[in-house]
C-alpha cells in the first residue's frame, strides 16, 4: 500500500523537475488574491467582459504584456479576452493547492476515526465473545455426564472460538490500515510542503526573469 502511494508522488516530482517552464505555457491560472479582469483587449480601457475568481484555470493564446487567454464560467460558457500578465502564472496560487491537501488531510481524518470506531466496536464483540467462551466452557465441563448436552455444548465452544479468532484477525487488519493511513498522511503532508517550497522558488525565479526582460525591452526601445 505504501508503495502504490508513493509511486504517482515519485511521478510526479519527476515531471515537475524534468520538464521546462515552456511546456506548461497552454495553462494558466489567476493568481490574483480576489480575481482578475478579462478584458476585450490588451489594457486596462477595454471594456471587462468578466472577472475570474482566483486559482482559475485558462487555456493561453497568446502571451505578451498582456496574454490572451479562453476562460470556461462555471455555467459552461466560454469567453476570449485579454488578462494583466501579473494576474497569472503558470500553476495555481499555493492557497488553493494548500486547500485541497486541507480538504484530503480531513477526509483521512475522518476515515481514521470510522477506522477507529471499528476497532472499538470489535473489541467490545471480542469480549461478549471471549465471556461467552468462557461461560460454554464452564457449562461444557458440568454437562460432561450427559453426552447430548456435551455434543451441542462443545459445537458452541468450537463456534465461539472460530469467531474469536475472526475477530482477533479483523483487528489487526484494522490496526495496520490505521497506521498506513497515519503514514500516507504524514508523507503527503512533507510532500505538500515540498512542492509548495519548489512552487514559491519557481514563481521567484520567473518573477526575476520576467523583470529582467522588461528592464531590457525598455533599454532597448
């Protein structure tokens, strides 16, 4: 289980670290706190066809100081139009990113307290049924003399025991699926803050790189 978990993670560390910025240029997405303006044209006297909540992702047309893009409402409609290049980067904002390990770190909570649950509850079978043992055994050894009630006496014994033993076995089971959850968790987590590390050096360095390249058109011109 381990394993198949931290395969897609290996995966896909792999591709954020093999693959260039370039090829993630057909995306985009709003990293503006609030939202961004979509305008009609390539400034700010154009009129807004729409304003893009935050983490939204758009398809890139073009990119200039301004970048075209196509946006997708929530209603299904789609709209062309033209966003301030610094309202966007190439992945999402980290509070989204963020959001969504929020929202899977309490799914996996709450599927470690079911989990814990279970266990309570077989434990507490575990015990009606190791006091029902007990008590068969006891009438077992005082019914010896009659062998009917002996007979049907030492079926319930063997039943009793039979399911003692399934319930011992469900335990552990759920006992390892407990600590694989916990495991899983702490790995996405250090994972999670990992990525969000190599995202925030990431935005600086295309930052840096996007000032430069306007300080040296302005020069140039």
């Amino acid at each position: 289980m381990k394993r198949s978990f931290l395969l897609p993670i290996a995966v896909l560390l792999l591709t954020i670290t093999c693959f260039p910025a370039s090829s993630w240029g057909a995306r985009a997405y709003v990293t503006d706190p609030k939202e961004a303006a979509l305008r009609a044209g390539p400034g700010k006297n154009y009129k807004v066809l729409s304003m893009i909540p935050s983490g939204t992702g758009l398809e890139v047309l073009k990119t200039a100081e301004w970048i075209q893009v196509r946006y997708t409402g929530a209603a299904g409609e789609i709209k062309d139009g033209w966003v301030q290049n610094s309202s966007v980067a190439p992945f999402p904002p980290e509070s989204v990113f963020i959001k969504e390990l929020q929202e899977e770190n309490a799914q996996l909570n709450e599927r470690l307290s079911n989990l814990e649950k279970e266990k309570a509850d077989i434990s507490q079978k575990e015990k009606e049924l190791a006091d029902k043992l007990k008590k068969t055994e006891t009438a077992y050894e005082s019914l010896k003399s009659g062998a009917a009630n002996v007979l049907r006496m030492k079926e319930e014994a063997d039943a009793a025991k039979a399911a003692l033993a399934s319930a011992e076995e469900n335990i552990q089971a759920l006992i390892q699926e407990n600590e694989d959850l916990k495991f899983s968790a702490r790995i996405k987590w250090f994972i999670a803050g990992a990525l969000v590390l190599l995202f925030g050096w990431f935005l600086g360095w295309l930052t840096s790189r996007s000032r430069k390249r306007h300080r040296s058109t302005y020069y140039t011109i």
